[in-house]
C-alpha cells in the first residue's frame, strides 16, 4: 500500500509539473493592412535586369537610376486608388500618374497600375506591410508575346 500510494504521489506530482510548465498560446494579431503598407512615398533604390531566357542577372541601377531616382506615391482616397511618379533620371514605365489596384487587397500578388487606359499587371517580389523598408515589384518586358526581360525595382520608403 506504501508503494503504491508513492506512485500515485510521483504520478501526482508529474502531472502538476506538467501543466506547470504549458506554456499559454500567444494571441495572433490581425493581418496587417497591404492597403495602409503600401501608402507612401518611395524611391528607387535598386534595379536589377533578369533575362528571361538565360536565366541571368544583372544590377543595372547605375543606369536605371541616374543621379536624381525615381520617386513614387501611392494613396487610397475616399473614393480611388491613385499614384504619381516625380521621374527624376531614372528610366519611367510608369508614367507620371494613374490609378492603381491590388489583385486581392487582402492578400495581394500584384500590383495593377493603370495609366493611359492600359493596366500593367506588377507581380511583388514580397508583401507590403505599413513598416517595411522596401517596396519590390516585377516589370516584365514582352516580345512578340514572349518575355524576354524583367527588371526588379526596389523602392525604399522615404
């Protein structure tokens, strides 16, 4: 009876170091907004070139980016999506302003940029939270239906 009123003391105590020592589940924040990440003014800080075809890339930002970089602004007014671009000497595929959209606000992939009538669908390189340094996306230059060539912008947030 000895013995087994010692087990069940072990057991007893075992169990209480156990629950003891569970640690809580910490509480999961909510998603942070892309749309508040991406409202900003950024600057070009990187270009690199990757050849479609060759697999290969190259950092062209001495070229791409010239002496004066690119900047652009993304806001969300009460009722749109807009964007403007201060060019400076960096190459421009982006015009000087438009209207912009995610392909899913909640859960983005892309970028849509909407300038002369035309959408240019920019796949990001990386998700866009309110904080993060650097906004990437993807240009991808086609040729005869064809791509040939894309170029990874990375834009600081200034």
């Amino acid at each position: 009876l000895k013995q087994i009123m010692k087990k069940i003391m072990i057991l007893i105590a075992s169990f209480s170091m156990l629950m003891a020592c569970k640690k809580d589940r910490p509480e999961l924040q909510p998603p942070a907004s892309k749309m508040v990440g991406i409202q900003d003014d950024w600057q070009l800080s990187k270009v690199i070139q990757f050849d479609e075809i060759t697999q290969r890339e190259l950092d062209v930002s001495s070229v791409y980016i010239g002496t004066d970089p690119m900047k652009v602004n993304f806001k969300v007014t009460p009722t749109d999506t807009v964007y403007s671009v201060v060019a400076g000497t960096s190459a421009n595929y982006l015009g000087k302003s438009g209207k912009w959209k995610f392909d899913d606000n909640e859960y983005p992939t892309k970028v849509i940029i909407n300038y002369d009538g035309n959408d240019y669908n920019l796949p990001l390189l990386r998700t866009i939270r309110e904080g993060d340094p650097t906004l990437e996306i993807k240009y991808t230059k086609i040729c005869r239906g064809r791509n040939v060539v894309s170029y990874k912008y990375i834009f600081t947030r200034i």
